[in-house]
C-alpha cells in the first residue's frame, strides 16, 4: 500500500506543520485536479490544505510511468485534464497541433506534461507538495471534535480535519505460477509490468515473453521490439483493440444516468467490469503489433496461459495451457517474462487505513468501498478518490475524467463543512 518510490527532498521543499484543515494524500493527476477545482470555487482555500507525496513533486510517479514505457501519447481525449476549463489544453495546444493525435485529439505525452507544468503555475501551486510518505490514518477525538492523525515514514506526525486519498492504491496481479516459483532466477528475468523501464535494456537478440492482453503489454513490446527483441504476447482471451477503457457513453450522462439510478451496488459493481471488458488495445498500438507479427519480430498466443516457468541455466523453460497449439514455446528458451496482469484494488488490504475500517466499519463489494454521495467514507471526513470510487463513478474512475468526476463530488462537502459524524 505503501508508495516504493524513493523518498525525495527538493530544495526549500515545504516542512509538515504540525496540523491541517485538509490533508491531500497523493499528488497525481487526480489531486491535482481536485486542487485546481477548489481554488476555483473558493481562493481562500489555499492556506487550509497540505499535498502529501512520497516525491515530493506534482506528478511525479505518473511522468515516471509514462517515460519508463515510452508512451507516445494518452488515451483520453483533449478535453480530459486537470484543469477546471476543458478547453484549457486545446487552447495550450495552439501551436503544437502536431502534438494532438486522431481521433479526438489524444494529447502527446510531452504536450501534456507540459501543459500540466502550466497549470501547476498558473495556479501557483509549484513547492505546494511535502516530501512525506503516509504510513498509515488514525481517526482520533480532540476537544470533542473528530480529527486524524497522520503517520509518516520519518515518524513526523500530522493532525487533519479532514483527509482525501487521491492514490491508485492497486496491488500488482502475480499468477499463480509466478507466485510459487522459487527464487532461483535473476531477478530482472521475472517483472511486474510496474517494474519495467525499457530505457537502457539491451535486448538484441532475446526473446520476452510478455503475459497480458492490455494496452501496457502493447507499450512493453514495442518498446522490447525497438530494442531488437523477439516478443512473444500471451493472453486467455483473443487481443482486441478498443479506442478507451471503456466505451465514450461512460465520459456523460448517456451510460451514467443508468449508472446511478442503479441502486444496488452488486450489479453496479457488474457494469464496471463488463464496461472495462478487461485488458484491450489502442487502434493505433494494435496495428503495429500486427505488422510486427507479419515481420516475424512477434508472436500472439490467444487464449492461453502459462503453466510452468523454470529458469534453467540463462533463459527459461516454459510449458503454456495450449501445447497442443504451441508446444513450440517449450522448446525456445525465453531470457526475460514480464508481467503486463494489472492490479487487483482491495480496501482490505490497504494498511493505510486499517484502523478507521476497525473505527468505521464500512460495506465493501469485491474490494469497493461504498461511499456516500459526496465520496466519503460513512461516519468520518476521509473522501476516497481515483478507481476506488468506482461504484459512485463508474467505469472512468481511475482516469483523468473520474478525477474531474470525483472533484465535482468532493469539493462542496470541503467549502459546505461537514455534518457532525454518526
């Protein structure tokens, strides 16, 4: 649950006083965007919040992801971003048109950077992150009134009216295999997807296995193909392609509305998953894979699972669930297997709030929390933002437009106050 990133110490980077009205936990694309929609509504608000970020910096891990995959551009559209004017980026964009890829104007990787540089500025929000790792959330009682108690790595503490998560909080998804094998092997030979940096891997020649059907495993052969790899792309489903996560319907009221007149949260719970369909692949990706695959530099095996893995000498010998079809994979030797499975997001198993679930007991679906209409965990001031909202937002969540989503939710319960706890 804990951020792995290295801890970092800017220069005059801002010191943890003692207490805060709102204490922001995270300091992605998310935060950022539940920021900028608060000074918009009220400037004041300033002074009454902290932004808490293991880096130390906005958007620090997210630009960390983006280059160690070299991902050329996003997968939302132009008008999704972390500033409250959706025209914003466009307008940014004016003389970068280039940067802008069809359809619906998918900002370039730089381009977004960039303008995320400028809405930190614009909004004077530069040197605004503490260099601080929560470790875990206290609910405590002072002079009658409920508070949190933050603990941070160093041992620094820090009170808190009020607390918002803006973190992906995910836990990386291992097979089983994976899980049991005993390690014998190097360990760059075996990677999460999360684990990976393409930058600087020397790969001429070796041949990468690379387990899953998202855009990630997408990303991961390219960059494995551009570096003289052979890359065997492995899945239990067939590979498609898919412009967004989920179909369009889910960025408006078409598909929303039914959303949220859907009352029970089980078959809520239903429509993320059969929305977000699993892992799928841009157009633009897709197409390349396949012509990589008519050039022999790729191979897709659908509709199949690794069984076995046994590092044996320098390379690995593996057996897959459909031999009958590619009994080929256990004769070549596979230098390197990386992981492109996902995350799995359990509130049970996030450390950070152990005991205000043990305080607040609160209903889960599948790992979900079910929150109130303003995002906020039933009986205390902690709102939830990012994919863990997902049963009051639906499919997009996690993305830049479930940030905009959440905002729309969070900020009028900060500027109304709150109503005194159950």
């Amino acid at each position: 649950m804990n951020c792995s990133m290295p801890m970092r110490s800017p220069l005059n980077a801002p010191s943890l006083p003692k207490s805060t009205d709102i204490a922001i936990v995270g300091a992605g694309p998310q935060a950022l965007t539940l920021v900028t929609h608060l000074l918009q509504k009220k400037k004041s608000m300033r002074k009454r919040f902290v932004v808490l970020d293991p880096a130390g910096d906005w958007l620090r891990q997210w630009q960390q992801q983006f280059t160690a995959y070299e991902i050329p551009h996003l997968r939302s559209p132009a008008v999704h971003h972390p500033d409250p004017n959706p025209h914003a980026l466009r307008t940014f964009a004016e003389f970068r048109p280039q940067e802008l890829f069809p359809p619906y104007d998918l900002p370039g990787t730089r381009l977004f950077q960039d303008f995320c540089q400028d809405v930190i500025r614009r909004w004077g929000l530069q040197g605004r992150v503490i260099p601080a790792q929560v470790q875990h959330i206290e609910p405590v009682q002072q002079q009658r009134q409920q508070r949190f108690r933050l603990g941070m790595a160093d041992g620094q503490m820090l009170t808190a009216k009020r607390v918002v998560l803006a973190i992906a909080g995910g836990t990386p998804n291992r097979p089983e295999w994976a899980r049991t094998l005993p390690f014998t092997y190097p360990s760059d030979r075996l990677l999460h997807s999360h684990q990976v940096d393409v930058r600087g891997l020397r790969l001429a020649g070796e041949r990468v296995l690379i387990v899953g059907s998202g855009l990630t495993s997408g990303h991961l052969a390219s960059g494995a193909i551009a570096r003289g790899a052979h890359v065997i792309m492995m899945a239990r489903r067939t590979f498609y392609e898919k412009l967004f996560d989920s179909a369009p319907g889910w960025l408006g009221p078409k598909y929303l509305k039914g959303f949220h007149a859907e009352p029970d949260w089980e078959s809520r719970w239903q429509m993320i998953q059969s929305a977000r369909n699993g892992g799928s692949l841009t157009p633009a990706i897709f197409t390349k894979l396949r012509r990589w695959e008519r050039e022999g530099k790729l191979s897709f095996y659908e509709q199949c699972e690794v069984q076995s893995a046994e590092w044996k000498g320098a390379a690995w010998k593996v057996t897959c669930t459909q031999s009958a079809t590619h009994n080929c994979i256990a004769n070549l030797p596979i230098d390197r297997i990386w992981l492109a499975t996902g995350s799995t997001l359990d509130v049970n198993h996030w450390s950070l709030v152990s005991d205000i679930r043990a305080t607040h007991p609160l209903s889960l679906v599948h790992g979900l929390p079910v929150l109130d209409s303003h995002l906020r965990w039933a009986g205390c001031n902690l709102f939830i933002m990012g994919g863990a909202a997902a049963l009051q937002l639906g499919p997009a969540a996690r993305n830049l437009f479930g940030g905009k989503l959440a905002s729309e939710r969070i900020v009028p319960a900060l500027l109304n106050g709150m109503p005194s706890a159950a």
